[in-house]
C-alpha cells in the first residue's frame, strides 16, 4: 500500500512511523488511521525490534482527531470512527515489540490518545499535550479517558477532560504523563538511544515484560502475579534465556536471536 498521510521508515531493526500531513498539523483521518494499521500489520518481529512514533513537520505531534472529517458525521459514523482508532491504538499496545511516542509539539486529544497507546513517552520542550474534545462538545474517542486514567489517575484525568488544559511538558511529566523532556532538536537523537538500550537486550524477555505489564495492569494481584510467574517460566524454553545467561557467565556481551 503507498502511503499519502504516513511515512514507515526502516533503520535496521527500529521503525520509525511519522504521521505526516503537517498542512493539517497531522490530525487523523479515516484514510490516515488505514495507512497507520497498514503499516503496523507490515511490521515483521524478526527485523523489526522497536518502533518510534513522531509527528511530520515542526509544530506537531499529531493535534488530534480530524474536526473536518468529523463535523458532518453521524452518531453511527462516530461510532465506527472511534472503533477504528480503538482498533489502531489497540494494535499498537499489541505489538510484541517497545513502541515510543517522541511527541515533537502539539500532542492533543487523538494525538495524546496516540501517545497513550505507545509504551514510552518522550517529549520535546515545544510540546503542548491536552485533551480538548470537550471545547468541541465531545469526549475522546480512542482510549484517551481510560489510558489518560490508568497512567495519571482519576482526579487528574478529570482535570484535563473537564478544563480541556494544554499543559507544558515540563507538567505533563510532572504528572507523570511524559517520562523526560529534552531539547526539539534532541527529541529524536533521545528516543534513538533509549532504543538502543533496549534493542540489546532479548527481545523475546523485553515481549514478555511488555505483556505482563500491560496484561497484568487490568488485572487483581494475584492474577497478575501468575502472569508474571507464566512469562518468567516461558523464556526458559528459549535460545535467549541459554545464551544471556552463558554469556553473563562467560563474561562475554550475549548474541540474542530472539527464539
Ligand atoms: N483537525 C483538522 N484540522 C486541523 C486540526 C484538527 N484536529 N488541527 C489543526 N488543523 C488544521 C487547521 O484547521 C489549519 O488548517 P488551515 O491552514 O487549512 O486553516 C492547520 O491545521 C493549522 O492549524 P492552525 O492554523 O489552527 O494552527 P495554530 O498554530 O494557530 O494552532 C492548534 C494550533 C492549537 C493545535 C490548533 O490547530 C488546534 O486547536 N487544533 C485542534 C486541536 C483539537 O481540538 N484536537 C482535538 C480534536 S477532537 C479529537 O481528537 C476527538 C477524538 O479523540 C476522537
């Protein structure tokens, strides 16, 4: 599929996928959301160990869903519109490899939703995050109010639904939404790094980890315990768990193969 609203860029195993439509400050269409599970479906795990997500352009993440394409649907078209984000959101929570948002500026409503759906979040100082939909007489509608919720917690979640706030970064990590803020211009030099770190580990531990933690985050202790106890057992029938532990043991750097 040729992508019109999205860029998939490979660098050996990071992917970086950038929502480009600057003109629009990279809101997402129905068309964009296509192009976006395209792409993801594309991704294949024994090349590809991690992926950065980032916004086109110099003023934006993604500034949220596209209010030109909404303002004429109806209440049956919101619905399918809100489960295609759903479904795209989901599938990036899915993936069985790290996910980052490097949030280069604006990141409201379905942007921070975007941001919500990856695993790690790293802002540049120009970003502004917020949720906005209710200036626009309408709620988020893909994931924002529940991801918002588990990451920062009610009261705060409400504050930034209910006053529609567009906070700083230096706020939004200070609420714990954004993990570090560093300089636009090293956005991206950061997010690369923290792939790196992570792309040296196994990549089969560095999955399970990812499963566990969001599995086990909807879930009573004890449930989530066993998952944890399941995720630990399984990586003993792996080449990775072998070869880390003989090369700990070797003192040599390990050669994961991820299997
Ligand atoms: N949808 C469609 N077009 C958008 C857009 C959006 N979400 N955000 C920006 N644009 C367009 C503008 O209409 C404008 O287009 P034209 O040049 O054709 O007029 C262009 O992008 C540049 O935007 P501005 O001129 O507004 O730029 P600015 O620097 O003055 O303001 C901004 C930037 C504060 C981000 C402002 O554009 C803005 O408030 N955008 C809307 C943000 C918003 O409300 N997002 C939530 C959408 S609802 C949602 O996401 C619901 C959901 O969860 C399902």
């Amino acid at each position: 599929m040729a992508y019109e609203n999205i860029r998939l860029e490979k660098d050996g195993p990071l992917a970086i996928l950038t929502v480009d439509r600057p003109k629009a400050l990279n809101a997402l269409n129905s068309a964009t959301f296509h192009e976006m599970d395209d792409a993801i479906r594309s991704l294949k795990f024994d090349e590809t160990r991690a992926l950065i997500v980032t916004g086109g352009g110099d003023k934006a993440f993604v500034a949220g869903a596209d209010i030109a394409e909404m303002v004429t649907i109806t209440a049956a078209q919101a619905r399918e519109f809100s489960a295609l984000g759903h479904h795209v959101f989901q599938s990036l929570e899915n993936l069985p490899i790290p996910t980052i948002a490097a949030v280069n500026g604006f990141a409201l409503g379905g942007g921070l939703e975007l941001a919500l759906g990856c695993d790690l979040i790293y802002a540049s100082e120009k970003a502004k995050l917020g949720l906005p939909e209710v200036t626009l007489g309408v709620i988020p509608g893909f994931g924002g109010t529940q991801r918002l919720t588990r990451l920062v917690g009610r009261a705060r979640a409400k504050e930034l639904l209910f006053t529609a706030d567009r906070i700083d970064a230096a706020r939004a990590k200070e609420m714990g939404l954004v993990l570090d803020v560093v300089p636009a211009d090293k956005l991206m030099e950061h997010c690369r790094a923290v792939a790196a770190k992570i792309l040296k580990n196994g990549p089969l531990a560095v999955a399970q980890a990812k499963r566990v933690v969001e599995y086990g985050a909807d879930q009573d202790l004890r449930s989530a315990n066993e998952l944890e106890r399941q995720g630990f057992a399984v990586l003993f029938g792996s080449e990775d768990q072998r070869e880390g532990m003989a090369a700990f043991l070797a003192k040599r750097p390990a050669a994961f193969q991820g299997k």
